[in-house]
C-alpha cells in the first residue's frame, strides 16, 4: 500500500489535493482567456497589445495566475509551515532572495513556456512543487491547452485528472532498448553541446515540445522516453525543474544529473546547472553513462 506522505502541519493530502484542483483549474481558465484574448476570470485585468510596449499577454498572464496561486495557497493554508517562492516573485532578486533555511517551501512557475504561450502551441504549463529540505515530495504540473493536470506525490504516486475529476494513470513506454528510445527535447532553448549530445546518442528519434512540464507529460504518457537539460550559467531554474520532476519521480520514473547525482532545490542558488537526465526509469543508469562519455568528447570540462 502507498504510504502515507510527510507533509506539514495543519495540513493533510485529501485537503491539500483538492485546493490544488480548484486553484489549478482556475489557473488554466486564466491563461486560456489571455492566450484567447478573452476577459479574464476573477477580476484580473484585460492585457495591454504588445505593440504598447509590454509583454502584452505574457506580461498579464505571468502576474495574474502568480497571484491567483501565491493568495489562494495563503488563503486556505494560513497555518501551514511553509513558504512561497515563485518566478514572478524572484526575478531581480536571484542574488539576494535567500529561503535556504525553509524546511518546507512551495516552488511555483506560473507560465512555463512563454515562447510557445505567444507562438499559440499550446505546450506550456503551470508548475507546482512542496520542498522539503532540498527535495520535492509533492508536484502539480497543469497543461490549459490538453486539460491534463498531473499530480504526483513521492510514496503515494502519480496520474492525471480532467476538468470532471476523471482519473488516467501513468502509461510509461515499453521500449527499454537504447537504440528504440525516443528523446524528448527543446524547441526553442538549443545550442551547438545540445545538438552535438543529440547526434552522438544511438537512439531512435527526437521529438520537439515547449515546456519543461510538457515533455515530462510526454514521458508520462509514453509519447517519449528521455529528456535532457544542458545548460552552464543560463540555467533553468528551480520552477522549472522542481514539479515536472516529481510527477515523474513519484511514477517511478528517474530525473538526475548525468553523474548520477539527484537534483537539489531551495540551496539559495536558483540555478539548476549541468546535464540534467529524466526517463521512465527503466535504463536511466545506461541513459547516464551514454550522456556522460558523449559529453566527455563534445565538452570536455563541463560540469554533469
């Protein structure tokens, strides 16, 4: 049987579960509206053209479904030992916002993949994780455009719900041969170390997706079976990394860096630097090994 998560007090699963799905849900309608053009719900202005001089939607959307999220968590949990740290609320701060010392902490990206929010894809997401003491033990992942919000809970599980509450679980792939193995990869955030990582693995194929919460989605549904995050000083962040990796962890998957060494948040560097591996978890160790001599000769040097 799955056991029971830790979680902190004054607050229970069943309870914190379902404000998650209301507030999620909410957020979705907000994003739809704006990439619609739409007036958006709960009072949240309507955004400015881009042509004005702003992000226009992006903007808005960014700051509308941050607020919805921050208010809504501190609303119905004004007990809870924990604390909110969000894109929105860190940028211009990296290096002076400090919450290391949190033992628990709420991680939240309010848009993840904001190219493909303008460029109408569909493939961006909301994010959130509960970190505890470094490492993420409960995760939503939302995606407005498929009506898919994943959640996973580290012991308990992973699957995802639909607006009617209907419940589809986890459908890794069966392809556990290297050489069958599709990868999962960015659209919009590639360099020559990525693309020369991509033509020296042996594997079957790539696939393009936005967001960071959309390919783990991927792997989640056994569209895919592998991504990778390579990156130096213009890392992703830890509201990029910290929900789409524990939904995938609580399903059984694996997200680590290529040495084998697992993810830690909330270090009080937002920065989440190297050669990052998630997979079904069935060879991620071979996945790892592959990456590791591969980068060996395409960047000597660089940090897994």
């Amino acid at each position: 049987m799955p056991s029971v998560p830790l979680l902190p007090s004054y607050v229970t699963l069943e309870e914190l579960l379902q404000e998650l799905r209301a507030l999620c849900w909410g957020a979705a309608d907000i994003l739809l509206a704006y990439a619609n053009r739409d007036v958006p719900p709960y009072g949240f202005p309507s955004a400015l053209d881009v042509e004005e001089g702003v992000e226009g939607p992006v903007s808005a959307a960014d700051l509308a479904v941050n607020s919805w999220l921050l208010d809504g968590l501190t609303q119905q949990f004004p007990f809870a030992s924990w604390s909110l740290l969000s894109e929105e609320s860190a940028k211009g701060n990296l290096n002076t916002m400090n919450l290391s010392d949190e033992d628990w902490i709420w991680i939240l990206d309010p848009l993840d993949g904001t190219k493909d929010f303008l460029q109408g894809t569909g493939e961006y997401a909301v994010h959130l994780a509960l970190v505890n003491n470094h490492r993420p033990v409960l995760g939503v992942v939302l995606v407005p455009e498929a009506e898919e919000l994943w959640f996973g809970v580290v012991g308990f599980g992973t699957w995802c719900e639909n607006r009617r509450g209907e419940r589809s679980p986890v459908r890794f792939s069966q392809r556990k041969n290297f050489q069958d193995l599709i990868l999962v990869a960015s659209k919009n955030h590639r360099d020559l170390k990525l693309e020369g990582l991509l033509r020296s693995l042996d594997i079957a194929g790539t696939k393009e997706v936005g967001s960071v919460g959309c390919k783990i989605a991927t792997i989640l549904r056994g569209e895919a079976d592998i991504y990778i995050s390579l990156s130096g000083h213009s890392a992703p962040k830890d509201w990029d990394m910290a929900a789409p990796e524990v939904v995938l962890l609580a399903a059984g998957g694996c997200f680590s860096h290529a040495d084998g060494q697992w993810l830690q948040y909330n270090t009080g560097d937002f920065r989440q630097m190297g050669c990052l591996v998630a997979s079904h978890g069935y060879i991620h160790s071979e996945i790892c090994q592959a990456v590791s001599k591969a980068m060996m000769h395409i960047a000597p040097g660089f940090s897994l």
